[in-house]
C-alpha cells in the first residue's frame, strides 16, 4: 500500500479511538444521562444504531440518505426485526414520541466532531434517546442534546 492509504487507515483508526473514548467518557462522566442503554422505550432506537455502527464497520461511509440506510437495516438485523415482528418502518419510529428518529447520512451529516448516529425528534418530558456510531443509547436532557446536536429542532 501506498504511504497516503498507510495514513489514512491511521487517521480512521485514530478518530474511531478517539469516539469511543470521548463515548465512554461522554456516557460514564459526564453525568448527561439517566440511563446508558436506555429503557425497552429505547429498543428501535438501539437497533437502528447497531445498524448504524455495522453499516461503519463494514462499508467506512456514512449511508448515502435514510433510503439506503432502510434498506440496509434487514441485512443486519434479519433476526432482531424476526423476532421483535416488526418492520424497518417500525423500527424507524421512536416508541416514545412516534415520530421518525433522524438518522445522519451524507445528505443530512451529523455536527463536525459528532459521533451522534440518530436521535429521538421530540422525545419525552424534556429528554431524547440518542444513538452513538459505537451503537450505545443513551437518554440526554435537552440542553445536553442540543450540546450535541446544536443544529436540531
């Protein structure tokens, strides 16, 4: 391999290093969340960044708009939409507000420096469920989302 692929693969492996330490940080210290995998209310919101963070791992892009990312979703979660009896639909829509969770793609990106992969739109009593790229789910105060994700609604 040439000595730019050498440091490119670095690069990625070093900003993946550095989300999952910023995560583990973000989830464990920074006392944002009430719960670090969220609730049974969070399930879909969990499958979808399991998707996310399998969609990363194998193809190292983000998906090309929430289309593609549908329909990648039953590649890789046959079993969990099988046994769950639900569709990629359902799994797209948050069980606690039932709106469509916002998915990031090349179309709609995340913030620069996010590793936020969706997110509840409305969420419930002033807190959202937000999926990370390494697949975790966590329930956020709205100021702390925003903190996140300062360009949502």
């Amino acid at each position: 391999m040439a000595l730019r692929e050498y440091r490119w693969i670095a690069v990625r492996f070093a900003v993946l290093t550095y989300g999952v330490l910023s995560t583990i940080g973000w989830v464990g210290c920074g006392g944002h969340s009430s719960s670090s995998s969220g609730g049974p209310q969070a399930s879909n919101l969990r499958s979808i960044g399991g998707a996310y963070q399998l969609l990363l791992k194998e193809h190292r892009w983000l998906p090309a708009n929430e289309t593609e990312f549908k329909e990648f979703v039953p590649l890789v979660a046959a079993e969990d939409l099988k046994a769950r009896n639900v569709t990629v639909d359902q799994i797209m829509t948050s069980e606690r507000d039932g709106k469509p969770c916002v998915v990031f793609t090349r179309a709609n990106p995340p913030p620069e420096g996010s590793f936020v992969a969706a997110y509840e739109q409305v969420g419930v009593d002033g807190r959202r469920y937000v999926a990370d790229t390494a697949g975790n789910v966590t329930e956020v105060e709205e100021a702390s989302f925003h903190e996140l994700v300062p360009n949502a609604p």
